[in-house]
C-alpha cells in the first residue's frame, strides 16, 4: 500500500468505502436504540427499522428472524477489522441494551420483529466489543446520551459477565477471551 492510503488490509479501497458506508448507516440506525433508556415509544421504532433495514427483502423475511443480528455482527467485524474500535463497541452496546430490554418486555420480539440475538452473534459481539472497549482509552466515556453514560470499564464488566454467562450454559467461548473476561469480571 502506498503512504498515506487509508485502506486496510485485506480490503480493496471499493470495499473499504462500501463498509465504512455500511457501518456509517448501522450507527445511525442503532443511535436511537442506545438513546431510548428503555422508553417503548423511542425503542420500539428504533428495533422496527433495525428489522427492517437489515440485507434482504424485507417481505420474505420470517417474522422473528435472526438476519438483522447477523448483519449487525458482520458490521462489527467489518467496523473491528477498520479499526474503528469505538463503532464496533457502540455495536455490542446496541446488542446488550436490547437484551436488556427484552428481559424487562417480553413481548418486544413479536411487537418490533427484532428477537433476542442468537447465542453464537451474542458471543461473537460481546467477544469483538471487549477487544474493542480494552483498545480504547478508559478515561473517557464510549458512549454519552441525553439519558446515560456508558463508560469504557462498566461496559467491559458486561461484555464479560455475559460472555462467562454463555460460558456457564455450555456455549463455547474462545479460551483466550474466556480468561480476559475471567480477568476483568467483578461479581
């Protein structure tokens, strides 16, 4: 690559702008998900247009389908592989906070068509964002909204404390991310 070409490797520069376009979308789709605090009226829409916009027709797409996590996973990997560690934790970020608010509305899945993610896109999220959050300086938030703060370290804790969850279940973690988040984790 010459100096100053700011395409990464394994990446022609077409599909480097393709993805940087991609992930620039995914971001504004899931802004208004991480701005919500768990109020219906803001999220509710957030996760129909999550659902909606994710590759694919959305009319042949089953109810309660799992291809938007897909699609918001293969972003994050594209958005880690850019280095743009901040996209792909605010990524993982979006994946919690919808977890989170499915264990406090259960009937979300069937409202928005957006389900819980998979357990392999929650591993493989969760694994990408604590690679990410620990790249990032922890002096600084990841993520300031009108209603939260996500500081680096809280959400290093729940990346980890969700991965050692799958863990718990049976789910194969990689060993090398199972023992960072063994390390970081605080009961």
């Amino acid at each position: 690559m010459a100096r100053g070409d700011r395409r990464k490797h394994g990446f022609s520069y077409e599909e480097t702008v393709a993805k940087r376009a991609n992930l620039k979308s995914v971001i504004a789709l899931i802004s208004p998900l991480l701005e919500s605090n768990g109020e219906l009226a803001i999220a509710v829409p957030a996760a129909r247009k999550i659902w909606e916009s994710a590759p694919g027709d959305p009319r042949s797409r089953r109810p309660l389908d799992a291809a938007p996590w897909n699609w918001l996973r293969d972003t994050a990997r594209d958005a880690h592989a850019l280095g743009d560690y901040q996209a792909a934790a605010r990524i993982a970020v979006a994946v919690d906070v919808w977890q989170w608010m499915l264990d406090h509305n259960g009937d979300l899945a069937a409202e928005t068509g957006l389900v819980r993610p998979p357990p392999d896109v929650i591993a493989d999220v969760f694994t990408l964002g604590l690679d990410c959050v620990s790249r990032l300086d922890s002096r600084f938030p990841l993520l300031v909204t009108q209603s939260a703060v996500y500081l680096v370290e809280d959400v290093a804790q729940r990346f980890a404390a969700s991965l050692l969850q799958l863990a718990s279940r049976g789910y194969p973690i990689d060993p090398a991310t199972y023992r960072f988040a063994l390390s970081i984790h605080r009961p």
